[in-house]
C-alpha cells in the first residue's frame, strides 16, 4: 500500500491512548507507533483530494429519524441494571475515588 | 427417535418436513446438536452451545404446532444480545456478560418461532475479516481448515456451511456478512441501512453497520429477511421496508443492466477470482441480460475513507466499556487507572489499534483532516453509485479480491487484512444493499459474486441472485461432508 509518511512518535501515541483511556506498556506503545503510522499513511492519501466544497455525510439515511411516541414504559429494575456491575454496593455501582 | 439428515438442508426445506409431519423439531435440533458435539470442537464456530435450552425451545414450538418457519433452528453471531444467554461480541471485556434484553432481530426470530442453536464466533466487536481476533480463539473454513472462514461473521458462516445449523445471522459493518458468505460458499444479504433494527447488537460503527441473513440459498436469505426486517421503536436509524420482501423464483434476466466497474477490476483481483466473474457476465448475457460498463471513480477511496469513519465511531461507541456497569474490571487505587488498566486487559490488539485509529482522527488538530475529509469522500461515493444506478438495476462484482486465505497468513498486517473488504466496504459507506451468492469454486476454494443495488432494491437483487444461482448450480456442502457422512 502505498501512502504518505506520517510521522507518530512514542510520545503521541502515549497521549492518544490517554484520551482514550487505554493503558499501554512500551511494546505496545513501540509496535502500535509503527502500526498506526503505516494506516494513517495509506488514509491520509484521501487528505490531498481537492473536495473541500462537498458536505460531508455522517450517514445514508435520506429519510428523517423513525420517532416513537413519547410514553412512559415500565424499564429495567434496580436489580437487573446491577446485575451484570463487576462491582455493585448496596443500590449503585461501586468505583475507585477519583484522583490519586 | 429418527435420525434427521442435516446435511445440505435449507431453512424452507426444513420448514416443510415440519409443517408435513415428516419430523419434529425436536429432532431436528437434536440432530444439529449431535453434529455440534462431532465436529464443532475442531471447527470452533460457535462460542455458546446450551442444548438443554435449545431442546426445550424446540419442544416448545412442536406443542403449539409447527406453522410457517416455527421450529426451525437458527444460529446468531455473538455480537447480537440474547437474553438471559451469554452475549461477549468475541471480547474478554464481555466475558460473563448475561443481557436483559434480546436484540430485535432475535425478538422477531423467537415471534416467528425460530429456535435458537447458540451463538456464533466472530472477531472481536466485528472489527476483522477472518475471525482470527476473536478474544476466544479463531474458527476454521469447514472447505478447508487450513484456512479462515473470513469475517467478522466467520461463526455464523462456518456453521451454516458445515451443516451445524441451516442458516444464521451475521452483522455487516464493511462486508462481514459478504466476505464470509463469500468464503464459506453462502448467500449473504448486506440488507439496506436501516431496514433492520440494530437494537441490541453490540454497537461498532451505527452509521454502517446492519443485521443479515446466512443461508444455503437466496430463497431462504428472502425468507430470513422477511423475519428480521422492519421497522423498530427501538432503533431510531430503523425506518423499515419500503415493500415486502418477496420469496423469488429463478428465472431469465431479459432487459436487465448490470453495470460493471472494470476499472476498479484492475489491480489486485486473484487470477482465478477473475475467472470465476468473468464467467458469471457470460452466464448473465446468456440469461438476456445486457453488461454497461459503469465508472465508481470514488470507490477506490473507500479503504482509507472506512479506516476512519469506521474507527471513529468504534472509539466512541467502546467507550461504554469502563469497567463500571458491566464486563470485566482490573482492579487499581484510583478510577483513572482502573478504566486503563480495564480496557488494557479487555481489549484485545485490533480493537486496541481501532480505538487508536479513531481517537486520533477525531482529535484536536485532526478532526477536519481525517474525519470530515472521509465523510466528504463518503458523499462522493454515494454519488457515483447513485449516477450509475440511473442507467443500471445492478452492479456486479466479485465480493472478495481472493478466495480464503491461509490461517495466520494477515495477522501481521493490518492493511493487507483491511483490503481483502475492498469491493465490500464503499457499500457500507453508501447505505445500499448486497446480495453475496455462490459463484463456483477457485481451486476447491468458493468464491463470491456480488450484486449491488440502488437503496431498497432487495427484491430486485434476490431475483437476480436466484437467476445466477440456478445457472451456476452450485453445491453449498464441502466435498468432504457430502454422500450422506456424518
């Protein structure tokens, strides 16, 4: 595949998988680095294309979103949304505190 | 009790035997059940088999009566969430995970009387074309165990096509109900984007992702369609059928055009691949069918234009799986590193590389060049199918550029395994429907047509899949299975 050099260092893949909240040993970081930079060079041969005046498409509906009436239905209870939590407490789900 | 023969046996036909007497579903069950303990343990298809409920299921259906497709046994890819029944989307995040709810599709399955076999391998969140990410461990091609059975929805076409169930579902995001059905020898619909409700399946990328039938023959992927399609109050992208689909009837292709992109044709189509599509567009003249060449100029920026949208969207929709509500939690002192250490350890390295991907693409600095750019070039892909299809019913390609590659043979090239989706994946990016059928085999191996229409043309495609498919008379059952061996 042929692309254009997209430079990606340790350093910003460490950052992007910060913003993605995903924990990286250096293996990771280094093959990841080598990895991403080989896909985002093929993708950035889309970048030179000369079609700034197009609008862009998130989807293909060509129709309006199917809306449902808004009435009140019976949900899930207490118990089933706890059902599945990894670390439930009493009636809510238990975290870690936040900050170190 | 006795004994059903399984082997090559369609959805309709199954039905019928049904409906006559001639068995019950019970045993029906009982005899795809017998043969998921012979052969399911070196084919690895299906990740969750519980044959007391499955039997119970079938008896359940034979005591109110086995009226149009009730009884019939049908197996779901385990992306779509089954209640009560284990769902993991092929990701040890997931391990353990029991929904509340059943997708739409399988509350449409269960009303029509279907009866659930179990649920199907598949690449990790269906992020793959081969079912070798699965977290779980891959599945073998029931043609030829050396190689993948492709993907993401590898399970359910494995097990359609070795006889473990007659037909199934499979998700499509960028061909993983096509590429598969492709590689296994099946028929595989990439229904129109938003005829099927995705309520309940396991989100990768809602803006190209749709539920579609896997089956032995075009008539019984119309009659799986007319199951599951519909609109849904649960699914707010889901506006429905324009009309009812219709069982099709092979016939002659007088007066219909097919368009035919050659020059996307090219470069980097398998010799014996061509062969086979070349012989299709002669079968296709001969049935009074008439060829146009068609240009889709955009068409080839569609690898690069998916390896952003579509991990833009997985890195946002993944970003549910934290640790807290469900799936698996790693433990730390504080909540920042326990989501890290969570995904860390749940996430396995293509799904780690797609939310990677998508993050960048969608950060500051970025956005414009990547996300926006990709969409831009997602309208004009759209408009090249839409120009052609006004002097066209359809265009014809073939679904994958090889037959089933060997096991092994892309993992350690991410681009190599994303382009095996390049005549799938621009139809994601445009919303319209697919038809994959049979079209004979490449040394030994199967390969895929595929029949690419306007939106909402699906009827249209079937009838033409059913035409190819008579003239083409292809055997769905791998040589090794036929002659009645169990």
């Amino acid at each position: 595949m042929s692309g254009e050099r997209i430079e990606l260092g340790p350093d910003e893949v460490r950052h992007v998988a910060t913003l993605a909240r995903l924990g990286l040993d250096d293996a990771e970081v280094e093959r990841l680095a080598g990895e991403l930079q080989s896909i985002l060079g093929h993708v950035a041969t889309i970048s030179a294309l000369p079609i700034a005046d197009v609008p862009p498409t998130a989807h293909s509906l060509d129709v309006a979103g199917a809306l449902r009436e808004d009435v009140a239905k019976p949900g899930v209870t207490r118990e089933q949304a706890l059902a599945n939590a990894p670390d439930p407490s009493f009636d809510g789900f238990r975290v870690p505190p936040i900050g170190s | 009790m006795a004994a059903v023969d399984v082997i090559g046996l369609t959805a309709e036909r199954a039905a019928a035997m049904l409906r006559e007497g001639e068995c019950s579903s019970e045993e029906l069950a009982t005899a795809y059940l017998e043969r998921i303990e012979a052969f399911d343990p070196a084919l690895h298809a299906y990740l969750h088999v519980d044959p007391e409920h499955t039997l119970a299921a079938a008896r359940a259906q034979d005591q109110s009566g086995n009226v149009g497709l009730a009884g019939v046994p049908i197996a779901y890819k385990d992306l779509l969430s089954t209640k009560g029944v284990p769902t993991t989307a092929g990701s040890k995040i997931l391990e353990g995970f029991i929904p509340l709810e059943d997708a739409d599709v399988v509350a449409r399955g269960n009303a029509a009387g279907l009866v659930s076999l179990g649920k199907t391998n598949l690449d990790e969140f269906a992020m793959g074309s081969s079912t070798e990410h699965s977290a779980y461990g891959p599945t073998r091609n029931p043609w030829d165990q050396t190689r993948v059975p492709g993907g993401s929805s590898g399970g359910s076409a494995a097990v359609v096509a070795a006889g473990l169930a007659p037909w199934s579902l499979g998700t499509d995001t960028g061909g993983s109900i096509r590429q598969p059905a492709a590689f296994c020898g099946l028929v595989g619909l990439m229904p129109t984007y938003g005829t099927v409700s995705r309520f309940g399946v396991v989100a990768f990328a809602c803006s190209l992702e749709q539920v579609g039938p896997m089956t032995l023959t075009v008539r019984d992927c119309a009659l799986l369609q007319q199951v599951i399609a519909g609109g849904s109050e649960r699914d707010a992208t889901c506006v429905g059928l324009r009309e009812p689909i219709v069982l099709p009837e092979p016939g002659r292709l007088d007066g219909v055009r097919f368009g035919v992109p050659w020059a996307e044709l090219e470069d980097g189509v398998d010799l014996g691949i061509r062969e086979r599509f070349d012989a299709s567009l002669k079968l296709a003249t001969e049935l009074g069918a008439e060829l146009v060449d068609v240009e889709l100029p955009y068409a080839r920026h569609g690898l690069a234009a998916y390896y952003v949208i579509a991990p833009a969207e997985a890195s946002a929709n993944l970003s549910r799986f934290d640790g807290v509500r469900y799936g698996l939690r790693v433990d730390a002192p504080d909540l920042r590193s326990m989501y890290e250490a969570t995904r860390s350890a749940g996430f396995g390295p293509e799904v780690k590389r797609r939310i990677m991907i998508g993050t960048y693409a969608l950060s500051a600095g970025y956005h414009d060049a990547y996300y926006v750019q990709a969409q831009r070039v997602r309208t004009l892909i759209r408009r090249d199918f839409d120009f052609a299809f006004l002097g066209v019913d359809a265009i014809l390609l073939p679904t994958a550029p090889t037959t089933a590659f060997p096991m092994g043979a892309r993992m350690d090239d991410p681009l190599a395994m994303y382009a095996n989706d390049i005549f799938t994946l621009p139809v994601n990016l445009a919303g319209i429907p697919a038809l994959s059928i049979p079209n004979g085999l490449v040394e030994g191996l199967p390969s895929g047509l595929q029949i690419i229409g306007a939106a909402h043309t699906e009827n249209a495609l079937m009838r033409f899949g059913a035409a190819f498919e008579q003239a083409i008379g292809f055997d769905p059952v791998p040589p090794a299975l036929r002659g009645g061996a169990t």
